[in-house]
C-alpha cells in the first residue's frame, strides 16, 4: 500500500511516520507513506499556495492551482484509489472504513489548511471526505495521521500478532473486552478467576458478554447500527 500526503507542514508527519507501527510497517515494506510539499506546486515568488476568498469572509483559503498541480503529478505516476479530503464535514472515520481503505492500493490525503480550500478541489478533485470527529483542528494533518495510522496496522504483518487486530474495538460493533496481565494479584486487586481457568471456550464466552455489558453500558449506539 501507499499513502501519499500533501500538506503545507510536512515536518508535522516526521515523527509519527517514523515510530512505531508506521515504520515498522515501512521498514518492512508493507506500506510506502510519502509526503509532498504544496509550496513545491506553486508558481507564487513567495511559495504561497492561499489567497483571500471572493465575497470578503474572514481567513485565507488554499488555492485549487497547486493541489490539482499536485495531484495530477502524482496521478500519472500511479492509479489512485481515493483521493481523501480531511473535513470536519466528511463522513465520520469508524473501523469499518479504516478496514475498507486497508484493502486499498493507492490513496492519497489532502490536507486542509486555513479557512479551507476552494470548494472546486472538493467538488472536482476530491473523491471521498472523512472527519475524524465533530470539531475543528488547526489544519488536516493530524486526521490525516490518525487516518493513516487506522489504516496502516490492519495491514498483515505490521503488527506483531495479526490476530490483535481482529480483536479490537468496534471490529464487531462492540467494546472491546477488558484485559489484565501479570501479576493475577496487585494490592487485593484480582484477575477474573475465568482468565486462570485455561478453558478456552468459557473464556471466550467471557469475553463476549463482557464486550457485550461494556457496549450496552458506554457506546449502545453501536448495539443499534
């Protein structure tokens, strides 16, 4: 897989992209995540890429020359699956997406910046929009971080045991159960007795109504979807 991200601050995805599970996941070839300059796409003496929007409303809005400049250089590279859009107005990322975009070959990220951007990059340029949550950031590189990083670990081999994955939060709708490790005894505090047992059936049973209570009791949204 590769993501390609454009951004106007790509020093803000050098550590993320190299720690961790996203360098694991590159070192070991699984995924290629490269970051493009926009101001490398501009013609403006002054490297800018935003203008004043028409009408007068506050902020700077980033100019649609240089992000179709941008994606269009990557484009006759490569076939790009989606070209994503971080919005506060997208579609809400949830696991079921990051699972489909997993499954992807090539994406790309734009990251918004400003006020935003020409509302043409979105209607023309763009071919899916997702927030990570109802508020506003600074900018779209930190979704565009928290989406990759989504992405990323579902790929086989980039976590150390490819069954974690599957047993995460919100891959059935539910919670994920609780978990302990050693020591089965800290201050008073024990370990469920059913987690010592070594029955593997009664421990998944466990397991289920656990993920089950705790969704019931702190996400039942889920229980309707």
């Amino acid at each position: 897989m590769r993501i390609d991200f454009i951004t106007v601050l790509p020093e803000m995805f050098e550590s993320v992209l190299g720690t961790s599970i996203l360098k694991r996941a590159q070192t070991k070839g699984l995924a290629e995540l490269v970051v493009h300059n926009l101001r490398d796409y501009t013609d403006d003496a002054y490297r800018k890429v935003d203008d004043y929007p028409f009408g007068g409303e506050a902020g700077m809005v980033m100019k649609i020359e240089p992000v179709d400049r941008c994606i269009s250089h990557l484009r006759e590279q490569r076939k790009y699956d989606e070209v994503i859009f971080t919005s506060p107005d997208g579609d809400t990322l949830n696991q079921q997406t990051a699972n489909r975009l997993s499954l992807l070959e090539n994406i790309i990220i734009l990251c918004g910046h400003y006020k935003g951007v020409d509302y043409r990059i979105r209607e023309h340029l763009i071919t899916k929009e997702i927030s990570i949550g109802d508020y506003v950031l600074t900018g779209g590189e930190l979704p565009a971080m928290v989406i990759a990083d989504a992405i990323v670990r579902l790929l086989p081999g980039a976590l150390g045991d490819e069954q974690s994955a599957l047993t995460d939060s919100f891959q059935d709708n539910l919670l994920a159960p609780p978990i302990y490790t050693r020591p089965a005894e800290y201050k008073g505090w024990k370990v469920p007795e059913i987690l010592l047992s070594g029955h593997e059936a009664k421990i998944a049973e466990w397991r289920y109504q656990q993920s089950l209570e705790r969704t019931q009791r702190l996400r039942p949204d889920l229980l309707d979807e």
